[in-house]
C-alpha cells in the first residue's frame, strides 16, 4: 500500500514538473527511483531507459518498467497512468485558453528561468548515469562512438542503442 | 467514408470528424510505429491527421505542438491528447492518449518481464554493458540539443549550472525548477512585458 502511493506520488510529481519532455523526465525519475526508494538499481534503470528507447513511441514508457519491478502488473499500469496524467490534464485545460497563456509575460518569463535549469538537471543526470555506466576505457569509447554517430552523423537513436547492445555482446 | 472525405475536401467543405474508433485506430498505428523521439512521432502524426485524413487543420496541429512543448510532459502524449480533444472532447482525448500508448506499453512489459527473468545471465552483460554507454550518449545528446537554444546569454549559463549543481546536491527537483522559475520571472518579465506581444511570441517559438 504505501509502495502504491509512493508510486502514484513520484510519477505524477515527475509528470507535472518535467518540463521539456520525455528524456526530461527519464532525468527526474532518476532520483527517486533510484536514490529514494531504490525500486531499481543504478544498472537496472539504465537497461531500463534502453529498452524504453528501442521500443516504438514516448520514452517515458520507462515508467512500465520501473512501476513492474516495483509493484507487479499494477505497479506499471499506475506508474504510466501517474505519469502521464499531469500533462493530459494541462494540455487540456491550458489548450482552452491558449491565446492568454501565450501573451502572459510572467509565464513566458517563468519558462525562460525553467529551460536552462531542466538542461543543467537533464546533464546532472547524465553524470550519475555516466558515473556507472561508464566502467572502463572500452565502455567511455562506445559512448563517445555513439554520441557522434548521434550527433554528427545524425544516426537513429534507436540504431545506436540496438548497434550498442550488439558491440558490448561481441566485444565487452 | 473516404470518398466523402474527398468529396468534401473537394466542396471544400469543414474538416472531417472521425469515430473514437478511427481515432484509436490511427493513434495506436503512430505509438506502435513511431521511433526515434518526440521529433519523428510528431511529424507521423502530422501526416495521419493532417495530410492525410484532414481531420485538423494546420493551425490546431501547430497548437498541438507549442503545448506539449511548453507544457511538462512528453510532446507527442500532449499532441494526441489535444488532438483528441478537439475532435471528440474527453473521450476524444483519453480514446486518443490511451491508443497512442498502449502499443509500446504492452511491448515494454513483455521486455520487462523478459529482462527480469533472464537479465542476469552472464551471456548479456556485455551486451548490458554496451546499452549503458549508448544511454549515457542519449542524455548528453538531449541535454546538448536543448541546451543550444536554452542557453542564450551569461544568466541562463548559470541557472543552468545552479540547477545541475542542486541536483547533485539532491535537492528535491521540483523545488528546483520551481525556483529556476522564479528567477527567471526576476530576470526577464519587465524586459518581456516592455516588448511588443508579436516579438515575445517569436522568442517562445525558439524553445525547442
């Protein structure tokens, strides 16, 4: 029971806060799932976000995993639904009145602080993330190979997970 | 039902308005198919509903955009929920959110349940391993992609390095953000408030 509404709790917060997207949200998930109530392993959410990346759609479908290990078949119909909830619900109301939200100059202020900080907190992720992931000299050239496959050559990110997985199956 | 969509698009008629079953129908195809990020979802979703079926109009699939983008959560999640919404009010919009997810849900629990049984054999740790160094490569890459637009002047710099610092730190995140908030209201609103609405517009559609 309480790990139920630990779970509808830390989800919805997530969805309600995680401005900028889905990869926003894997960062905030992070803390919690990982750190506060320890629901996951480090390792185990990594395998998580990658397998949330190489299925089809949003990659908060992370959340499926992280509520299964936590609860059971229950667990992740609740964590995807707290989730996603805050944001429907806005869309939804917000989209009614659009045209005044878009002129406020406090909102459009407001976003203007939020965007760098949700950038500064998605690279914080990343570097505890980075801290377990990357153990050795073979692991950090994998993701630096990945990076600029991304980047530069603007491969599929699911490619590069699914290439990723296969390299560290022959090679680590 | 089609050739009455065309016929009316010919008359030049108002858009068409589906079932909740074609609506299903069509947002179940997208989450089923749709990889690669937010970007590429967005853009099948555009062609079905749009380009496709005309059962929006540009102008409200643009909506659609700017609120899953400024609105927390993930941008195609907001797009279909909107969408739905105007097309069929609240049905429309949980028959549409609900489709959109189920096919990557159902996938993500058969892998879930998968890993968890055979996640620990040696034969995938390296392969396991190799998964983690493409994750850390995501992150940067998301966390550089945002960055390039967020980050236009000294201020935003150190919001952004205030925010990682606090995170690491383990301040509570939605304190974070909420302050970063604040601060930003301390530093842009009299300048945004002095602009002209149609300048202040210009500057939000940047925000990727």
């Amino acid at each position: 029971m309480t790990t139920l509404l630990q779970l509808i709790f830390t989800f919805f917060k997530v969805g309600a806060s995680a401005f900028g997207g889905g990869m926003v949200m894997i960062a905030f998930l992070e803390q919690d799932v990982v750190n506060t109530f320890g629901w996951l392993t480090r390792r185990e959410y990594i395998d998580a976000i990658a397998l949330g990346q190489v299925t089809p759609g949003p990659i908060i479908i992370t959340s499926v995993f992280v509520g299964y290990k936590a609860l059971g078949l229950l667990g992740s119909v609740v964590a995807m639904t707290a989730i996603c909830l805050p944001s429907f619900l806005l869309t939804i109301f917000v989209g009614q009145q659009l045209r005044r939200v878009r002129r406020n100059p406090t909102i459009q202020a407001f976003l203007k602080g939020v965007s760098p900080a949700v950038v500064g907190l998605i690279a914080g992720a990343g570097l505890s993330i980075a801290r377990s992931s990357l153990v050795d000299i073979p692991t950090v050239l994998l993701a630096a190979v990945c990076l600029g496959a991304i980047i530069r050559f603007k491969v599929d990110s699911v490619l590069v997970v699914v290439a990723a997985g296969l390299i560290g199956a022959v090679f680590l | 039902m089609r050739e009455r969509v065309e016929e009316a698009q010919a008359a030049g008629a108002a858009m068409a308005t589906p079932t909740l079953w074609q609506l299903a129908l069509v947002f179940c195809k997208v989450g089923g198919t749709g990889f690669g990020g937010a970007m590429p979802m967005l853009a099948m979703i555009q062609s079905e509903v749009v380009a496709k079926r005309h059962w929006v109009n540009q102008d409200l699939f643009g909506e659609a955009v700017l609120l899953g983008q400024v609105l927390p959560g993930p941008v195609a999640i907001d797009a279909a929920a909107y969408i739905g919404y105007r097309l069929r009010g609240w049905p429309g919009a949980i028959v549409g959110t609900v489709a959109f997810i189920l096919p990557s849900f159902l996938l993500m629990l058969a892998l879930t349940v998968l890993y968890l049984q055979y996640g620990q054999l040696p034969q995938l740790a390296g392969a396991l391993k190799g998964l983690g160094s493409a994750v850390v490569a995501l992150v940067a890459m998301a966390a550089y992609r945002m960055g390039k637009p967020a980050v236009k002047d000294k201020r935003s710099l150190v919001i952004l390095l205030g925010a990682m610092a606090a995170l690491l730190l383990q301040v509570n995140i939605v304190l974070i953000i909420a302050l970063a908030g604040l601060v930003g209201i301390g530093l842009y609103r009299s300048q945004l408030a002095a602009l002209p609405q149609d300048a202040g517009q210009a500057g939000k559609g940047a925000r990727s």
